[in-house]
C-alpha cells in the first residue's frame, strides 16, 4: 500500500526484513538525532538491532515516507502493539527535520492503529527530545507525561 500525502511525502509500509531501508535512514542521522533516539550513542546498529527495527508482523506496523526526488527514506515510524496499546517511535532524517514528516507519519500510524483497535500509544522520550513531545501533542486524544529515570513515558489516547 502506498498513499501520496502532502508536500510529495509518500507513504509506504516498510516490507518485513527490509533491512537496507532501516538501515538507510539511521545512515542518514547525526550523532545527536541518533542520541535523541536511542537515549544514548548509538554509532551503529547491531545485526540482532536492525533485524528487531524491520520485524514486521501482526503486532509490529511500520511505515515510512519519502520525499518526491528523494529516492532514500526521509523518515520512520513504527508501532509495537501489546493488546490495545502499541508503544511507538518515529525517526526522521537529520535534512527532513522540522518539516513535518514525523507529524505525518505519526498521523497515518495513528489512523492505522485505530483501524485494528489500539486506543493508545506510549512512547520512552529522551529528556532531551523534545520534538518529538511537540509531535506527541498534536495527536487529538488525552495526553500524559511522566518521569521514568531520566527519560519521559508519554501515554497518548487515540481519540475516535
């Protein structure tokens, strides 16, 4: 399935085992957007790592999105679901940030997820994330934030 979204973003459902493009867009992080990720340095991504990021099954959803032009993927977002939650991670690539693609992807998942019967997400949030908390924000349902160490669990309802 492909569905073409505003300002040229398509997106498509990552296929399962699809390695090359997860790992194309970690290649396409710096340092710090690796750091605000993974909650911590992240260089690399293990064999055991990258297969995990692009599982996909009945409980594992991903989809990702590109930009008209851009033949490499601009970002990421997948859900693992747990019931009738799924905790979730968007990434977007270090030159796309900023321009809404997490929104949209976070968007579509949402729709997706609602569509099976998840009426919430939850997301680990680094402390020093906070864009992806702006992201988190704009989902319609009820919204909760709280401390977990040193980084932030935010619970998201998924409003009908």
């Amino acid at each position: 399935m492909q569905t073409i979204y505003r300002d040229g973003l398509t997106i498509r459902q990552l296929r399962n085992g699809d390695t090359a493009t997860v790992l194309s867009l970690f290649s396409r992080l710096g340092e710090r957007s690796r750091v605000s990720r993974f909650c911590g340095a992240k260089p690399r991504l293990s064999d055991a790592e990258l297969a995990q990021l692009a599982r996909v099954d009945g409980g594992r959803h991903v989809l990702v999105g590109y930009v008209d032009g851009d033949p490499l993927p601009a970002g990421i977002a997948r859900l693992v679901r747990d019931g009738a939650t799924a905790e979730i991670a968007v990434t977007v690539a270090d030159d796309y940030q900023g321009r809404g693609i997490g929104t949209t992807l976070l968007g579509a998942l949402a729709a997706d997820a609602r569509a099976a019967g998840i009426t919430r997400f939850v997301a680990t949030v680094c402390s020093d994330n906070p864009s992806i908390l702006a992201i988190l924000r704009k989902l319609p349902g009820p919204f909760e934030l709280t401390w977990r160490g040193g980084d932030r669990e935010v619970v998201v309802g998924l409003a009908a």
